[in-house]
C-alpha cells in the first residue's frame, strides 16, 4: 500500500475547522517551524485518510471522540504496512496525540484513549561527537585550500567555529543577522541572543577565538558592506543567503579529505560541543542552556557518550584490560 497525498483533508466539516485552526495554532501560538508543520499537517492527514476507510465514512468531531484503542491499533498497524519507519510512526503518534491535546484544551473533543496510544519502540541513538583532535584537524582543513576565494574560506571556519565554539545548530548560525554581528563586533561583546527552536531564547558566551574568525570573514567578504542590516551575514558566492546544503557539502569535502567517520555532519560539530565540555567537567545544566534544550533528558544523553568514551580508554589502558 502506498500514501496518497496528503495535501487532501478527508474529514466531516467540524473536523476540517479543527485541524486549519490547530494548524494556525502551531504556526502562531507555538511558532513551529513551517517544515515542522507541514510534516504535522501531513501526518494529521494520513490518520484521518485512514479513518475515512476505516469507519467507512469521513471523520467529524463526535467520532474523534468516540474512537477506542483498537482504532488507534489498527491505525498504527496499517502505517507499518504502508511501510513507514518506526521513527517515522513514532512521530504520527506524537502528532495525533498533539492534536488531540489541542481538541481537550479547547473544549472540541475529548477523547482518553488518543493519549494512551503508545509509538512503537525506537533504538536509543546517541549523538555522536568527534574527538578533540579530528576537531582541530577539521577547523584547520577548512581554511586550508586554494580553490576557493579566501573570503568563502573565512566564512567557512566562521560557520564551523559557530557549530563546535559555541555549540549553534546550523540554521541558528547562518539565520544571524548582519546588525547582530555588526552590533557584537562593535561593541566588543561576547555574547549572542539566540532564537532556537519554538523561538526559545538563549544567551550563548563567545570565545575570543570565535570572535576573532566572525572579524576575519567580516573583513574579507565582499558583500558585507552593502548588504542591508536585516540580511543573513553570512552569504553564497553570489551574495545572497548562505544555504545550509553548503555548509553540509563542505563537512562532507571535510570528511572526505580528513577520513573521518560518515556520522560527521555540521550537527556533530554541536553534539562535539556539548560532549566536550562535559568531559572538561561542564554540569549539565549548563550544557543544557547553552545547547538551548527544552529538557534535561536531551542532555543527560551526553552522559552515556562520555561513559562509553571513559569506558574505551579504560579498556585500552588498564594492565588487566591489556593482558586479557
């Protein structure tokens, strides 16, 4: 079985009005990203696609609120025979359930059974992070090379020491704007206010060193100067925003060049961040702030990656360990 498209809205006319104002809710109240919530939106029309076919007619706000865990069952039972992944199952889960939070909470439907649903399991990843050596191989490899103008290579190190110096995701350090950076430079500060995820502000502490690379490509780069001060500061070879493929393409070139492991994408530079300071002796709660995470679980995952690591070295090092 194949998904239709899920563009379409099976759905009585109660529940259609439902689903546009959770969604505004989403774009609005919660500031979701528009990604994140065309993904919600699609998963919402699958569930209620099914239960067009599944109850035999379009779904209205009574019978959302009448359906029985063995509806849910079914529901899950046939997205894994349309052949989705569990991570990706686990996240239609979540989705319903949100959306049945949103009909609870404003007094539409109620329904106890939508929150016991259950996702199927997923295998506990962990983040991965490069070694503190690799790291400092990387960030000399990428401004090193002379097949690119010496601006792009400033930019470059500026974005990697964005990702691993201060422990930025990717979109947060090429969305700064020029005004920012200009203000930062200027004033000769040290600290940047971040908008994450949900629009969550932080406030991140910046090295000299990632300063000092901000200075560098500022200097160098030929659009600057011109650009208006809402613009992106950091900028394509043709002077419009810097796009998140490049900086993925350069890690990869990186990567390539240096022999690292796949798993050595831009978001490893931030999981490398975050691990080692923790193996510097940060608290978790620092590390928490600075990352910008909404919980403490998120974090403590760092704590298994130092473990393993702690564990490596013990098993390499130890006399008993050796002779074994």
């Amino acid at each position: 079985m194949t998904d239709a498209p899920a563009q379409n809205l099976i759905a009585a006319a109660d529940a259609l009005a439902a689903v546009a104002a959770w969604v505004d809710w989403l774009a609005v109240e919660r500031r979701a990203a528009e990604k994140t919530v065309r993904a919600y939106r699609h998963d919402m029309a699958q569930f209620l696609r099914f239960l067009a076919g599944h109850l035999g007619q379009p779904a209205d706000l009574a019978t959302l609120a009448g359906l029985h865990q063995g509806d849910f069952r079914a529901w899950l039972t046939e997205r894994g025979r349309a052949g989705l992944s569990r991570r990706s199952q686990a996240r239609a889960v979540s989705t319903v359930r949100g959306f049945f939070r949103f009909l609870d909470r404003r007094e539409l439907a109620s329904n106890a059974a939508a929150s016991a649903v259950r996702p199927p399991r997923l295998p506990r990843s962990l983040p991965r992070a490069l070694a503190v050596e690799e790291m400092r191989e990387l960030l000399d490899e990428v401004q090193a090379g002379d097949e690119q103008p010496e601006w792009i290579l400033r930019r470059d190190h500026a974005v990697m020491m964005l990702l691993y110096g201060a422990g930025l995701r990717i979109a947060e350090a090429i969305g700064l704007q020029k005004a920012t950076i200009e203000g930062l430079l200027a004033s000769g500060g040290d600290t940047l206010t971040i908008a994450g995820k949900g629009g969550k502000q932080r406030l991140v502490p910046l090295l000299p060193v990632v300063c000092d690379a901000l200075r560098s490509y500022r200097t160098a780069c030929p659009w600057i100067a011109s650009l208006p001060e809402r613009a992106a500061f950091f900028v394509g070879a043709r002077g419009g925003p810097l796009r998140a493929e490049i900086v993925q393409r350069k890690v990869r070139d990186l990567r390539a060049a240096l022999h690292l492991p796949e798993d050595a994408t831009p978001h490893a530079l931030r999981h490398s961040f975050a691990t080692h300071l923790l193996g510097a002796g940060g608290d978790l709660r620092t590390i928490q702030e600075l990352l910008g995470h909404a919980s403490l679980s998120t974090t403590q995952r760092y704590t298994d990656i130092d473990s393993e690591r702690l564990l490596e070295v013990y098993a390499k090092a130890h006399p008993r360990a050796r002779s074994s």
